[in-house]
C-alpha cells in the first residue's frame, strides 16, 4: 500500500497541471499514467491559442505559430488573413513534458505503466485506488483522488459517478513530412470528400512538418475515420496535392466527449478534470487550454481542501470556477456543432460563404466560443450580411 494526500490518475495536461498546482501547495502527490511515457500516445491536435499558452506559461518553443486561416468546402476554398500570430500548433511531446517537468520540480511523484483498475472506497467516499504499476499490483491511499483520465473517466466510472459518452468524436491524423508548407496557414476541411459528420484538417508544426487528419462524430456518423482518412491521402485532392511528397511519421488517434460538460465534478474525494469532466469546447474539440487552467485550478482547490476532509463541499469553489469560466461556451458551441454535425455539401458552401464575411477576430471568438452576449446580440443585430446575423442569433438564443 502507497500513502498520498492526492493521487491523479491520467498524465494528461490537466492531471500534469492539476499536478503541479497540489505539489506546489504541500500536498504529496503523485501522477499515475498508464502509457510508457508522458505524451508517448499523441491524441489530439494540439491547435491552441498565443494569449492562451502565454497566459499559461507554456514556452513559445512549445509551438508553431499561425497567422491565417484557410477553409475548404466542396466548391469554395477562403482565407482569412490576420496581421500578427493569433492561434498556433503545439508541439504536443514538448508541451506535455515540459508539463511533467513542471509538477516534477515541485516534487510531484510521475508513476509512467501504471495503469488504474479499480477505485477503493468507504461510506461513499473514494479514498483510493488500485493500479498495475512496473513495482507490481498496488493499492494507493489517498484524501482525494483527481479523475484526469480523459476520455475514459476511468475513476468516476468505476466508482459509479458518470456513465460512459453517448455523444462523442473520434479523431484520426498522419503527423507527415511534407516537401514544403505554408507554416503559418492552417487549413480545415469540409463536405463529404473529407468527412460525413465533422471535418478534416491540415495544421503546420513547421515548414516541412504537418498533421492531417479528419474526425467524425458519433452517433451522427458510423464510418470509419481511419479509411476516409486514407483515401484523403491516396487521392491528394486539395490540399495535400500542394504539400509535396508527404510521408506518414506518427500515426494519432483520439476520442473526445461531445454532449457538454458533466453535471457534478465533484464527490467527497474525487473531483473531475479536463476531458473526464467534459471541459472542451466541442465546435472544434478543443481543450488543451481548459485542461491545463482548470487542472491547476483543481490541484489549488484540492490540495486545499485536504484540512477539510475533501470532501464534497470543500471543492465547491474548483467547479464554480470552471462552470463560471466556460459552461455557457461549451452551450453555445454546441448548438453551432449540431448545425455543422448535419450539414451537406451544399450547406457547408452556404456556411463557409458567411464565414468568408466574417473578420479575423470575429472568426477567431466563433471558433473560441468567446463572444460575450452583449457582442453577439450587436453581431446578431447589425452584422452587414443577413446570412451571418443568423448565424450569430443561433449562438444568441440560449
Ligand atoms: C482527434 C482529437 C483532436 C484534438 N485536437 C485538439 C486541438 O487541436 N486542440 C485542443 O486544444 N484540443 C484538441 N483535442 C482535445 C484535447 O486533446 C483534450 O481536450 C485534452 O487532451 C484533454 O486533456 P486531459 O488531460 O483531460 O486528457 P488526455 O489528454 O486524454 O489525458 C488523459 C491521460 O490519462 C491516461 N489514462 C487514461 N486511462 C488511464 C488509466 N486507467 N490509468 C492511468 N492513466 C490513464 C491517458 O493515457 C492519458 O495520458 C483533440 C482531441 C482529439 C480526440
């Protein structure tokens, strides 16, 4: 048996971070993940955000920055230009190791092959769990146990805190060679020659090196992302046929929850973070940013909460601060992702006709989900161009 104030199963960006933040207030802990090492398995696209990464810290060596966005539809193809940087590509390895070094130097404990099975819990409080680690099967005691598991929620589900994702989008990308890229034009892809329910993408990390990929979202599409994924880069329609020869170096694949966040992500003793807890913002299922804020919110909070008994109460203040921060977001994207869910090929040359009028900044806060509602009511009112008023008074309307 292993004794810890907090134990973290997942190493994530939020458990990395929620890492950091406990072992930075005292608190002994340790993060156990269940792959060979950190970012071992690469399951995301890693597009972030400047002001972002830079709010959080994160080294700008840790990614490729990107000034223009490029959309391809079945028979248009735009660009919306900006004058600086606003959105960038991460190096994912970097960025999470960079993480684990991060909660390591405030003498966090990273326990890699160690994989979680079961949770331990008395009178309807978790107060640890059991792991296969490379020291043989163990027990882990702890006041709090933080679920950053991801997608697979292994403890709350255990536990019989959360069922499993009914809505959710599977994501498969090459990250590949490529003779020559724009590095500071991301492309997204869309229409059925890329994906049935969802989109497919072409993000530069640097001038030769690129990550296609495409997802679908279940239970809208029941194809295989792998195969359509294939086909993309068999046939080389546009883009790839700009890129060069392309050769495959990492294969990617990931899932990503897509009905919102969970109800409660907090119980005596465990709390919920990241994509366990539903944090991302499904339009383009992106969290990394909410993974690590929230995670180091999450080990502040709980790392605090151990002279309370940690229990339900005492994590109050974690989940007000993430519902305060995004739930609203995460509503509003989901109302444009079951728009872009059913759309055809013919709609989505409609759409990306309204996108086209839009501007940088105004793209970049649709994308983000970070219009206020005074700015979308204003949009909503007097955009100049009625398809585009639509659009933002589908956001609006709550
Ligand atoms: C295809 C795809 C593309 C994406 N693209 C983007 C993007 O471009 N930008 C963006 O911001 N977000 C993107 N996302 C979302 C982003 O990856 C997640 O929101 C983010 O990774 C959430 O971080 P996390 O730490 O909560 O979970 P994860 O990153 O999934 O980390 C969870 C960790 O827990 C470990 N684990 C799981 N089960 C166990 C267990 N039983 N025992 C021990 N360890 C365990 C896993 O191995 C993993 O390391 C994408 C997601 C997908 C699927």
């Amino acid at each position: 048996m292993a004794k810890y104030d907090i134990v973290i199963v997942g190493g994530g960006p939020a458990g990395l971070s929620a890492a950091y933040a406990a072992a930075r207030n005292n608190a002994s802990t340790i993060v156990l993940e269940k792959d060979d090492s950190i970012a071992q398995n690469i399951r995301t696209s890693g597009v972030s955000w400047i002001d972002d990464m830079k709010r959080l810290n994160i080294p700008e060596k840790c990614y490729n920055p990107i000034k223009n966005f490029r959309i391809i539809s079945p028979s248009k193809d735009i660009i919306l230009k900006g004058k600086t940087p606003k959105s960038c590509v991460l190096d994912v390895r970097a960025t999470y190791q960079y993480l684990a070094t991060l909660a390591a130097s405030e003498g966090a404990e990273i326990s890699v092959r160690s994989e979680v099975q079961s949770v331990v819990s008395q009178s309807n409080k978790i107060t640890g769990i059991m792991a296969n680690t490379p020291k043989g099967k163990t027990e882990f005691e702890s006041k709090l146990v933080i679920d950053a598991s991801g997608f697979s929620s292994i403890v709350a589900r255990k536990g019989g805190y959360a069922k499993n994702w009914t809505r959710y989008g599977i994501g498969v990308e090459y990250e590949c060679y490529c003779d020559e890229i724009d590095p500071e034009t991301w492309i997204l892809m869309v229409g059925d020659k890329f994906s049935d329910a969802g989109y497919a993408w072409v993000f530069p990390i640097s001038k030769q090196r690129v990550r296609i990929g495409t997802g679908v979202g279940r239970p809208e599409s029941i194809s295989d992302p792998i195969k359509k994924l294939n086909s993309i880069m068999e046939s080389k329609i546009t883009p790839l046929d700009e890129l060069g020869s392309i050769q495959p170096i990492e294969f990617h694949y990931g899932l990503i929850p897509n009905e919102g966040s969970r109800q409660s992500t907090i119980f005596d003793g465990l709390l919920l973070v990241g994509d366990s807890a539903g944090q991302a913002n499904p339009l383009v299922l992106e969290g990394i940013r909410f993974a690590i804020e929230f995670g180091r919110i999450a080990g502040d909070v709980g790392a605090k909460s151990l002279l309370k008994g940690c229990t339900r109460e005492s994590l109050e203040q974690y989940e007000k601060f993430w519902k305060e921060r995004v739930s609203s977001k995460i509503k509003s994207s989901l109302k444009v992702q079951s728009r872009w869910l059913k759309m055809n090929n013919e709609t989505w040359d409609r759409e990306v006709e309204i996108i086209q009028k839009m501007s940088v900044e105004d793209f970049i806060d649709f994308i983000k989900a970070q219009f206020t509602t005074s700015r979308l009511m204003k949009l909503a009112l007097t955009h100049p161009h009625a398809a585009a008023k639509q659009l933002f008074g589908i956001i609006l309307d709550k």
